[in-house]
C-alpha cells in the first residue's frame, strides 16, 4: 500500500536510497511491484465487512510497476542516481528488504473487482511518488 502516511516498504526503499547515495532495482527491474492507494485499501475493506461472505480471498491490487520505474521515482524524488544491483549483491546492498524487492509479484484484482464492484480510482503508485509526500523530512521540534 502506498499513500501519505505510509510507513511502509516504500519508505524503507527512499532511506535506503538516502543512506547508499543511489536509488537501486535488482538486475534489469522488469520485476514487478504489486501497489494499491490506502484509500483504495480501505474502501474495499469495508466492502469486505459489508459483503463479502465468510472466507472469501479479496485481492486490493491496483497495479503492478516495475521497479526499475519506482527506483528512477526515488532517484528524481531525492536527485540521486540510478543504479542496477546484480542478484547476488542485493542482501548486501538492501539489506533485508532486497528478499522482497528482488521477486517478481504480478498481481491482479480483476476477480475482486468483477465480485464486489470495487475499481481503484486512486493515484498509481509512481504518480505518487511525483507528489513528493515520501520525500519530506520532518523537521525537528523547536522550543
């Protein structure tokens, strides 16, 4: 999920970035990240509660991006470079999160949609990252 207020793995990625000087993908970045707004999240949620039976499996994907295309949204987001990490230095270079970061998750919810009339209409992931939210430092506390 991402959106303002997200403390998620999108963050981790943007301090990732900050810490390593570059914003990086693993081999060529064709992998795909499955993404959904938090406001679409929540809306299908409560579909969820309100509609769906006991046991159903739901799906809140909106999208999948490459990750090559979120890591250049990190890089233009910070005015860092973007750089490939060979597969076998992705631990190294990401640390836990280069296990996730590193596999290819397509992901639809074209059955949840067509089930429950649920359709995403929030910003895609990379339009997003363009809002610059993820971006802004806290500013220390003043007294």
């Amino acid at each position: 999920m991402h959106g303002p207020g997200d403390h998620g793995f999108v963050p981790v990625l943007i301090e990732i970035a900050r810490e390593r000087g570059v914003s990086g993908y693993i081999g060529d970045g064709a992998n795909r990240w499955p993404a959904v707004h938090r406001l679409d999240t929540a809306r299908l949620y409560r579909l969820a509660l309100e509609q769906a039976p006991a046991g159903s499996v739901l799906h809140a994907v909106a999208e999948s991006v490459p990750t090559r295309e979120i890591a250049e949204r990190i890089g233009q987001g910070l005015g860092l470079p973007v750089v490939s990490v060979a597969r076998t230095d992705a631990e190294q270079h990401f640390g836990w999160m280069g296990v996730f970061w590193g596999l290819d998750a397509p992901a639809s919810s074209a059955l949840t949609q067509a089930r429950f009339g649920w359709h995403p209409t929030e910003p895609g992931l990379l339009e997003d990252l363009d809002q610059r939210h993820y971006f802004e430092q806290p500013q220390p506390a003043t007294v």
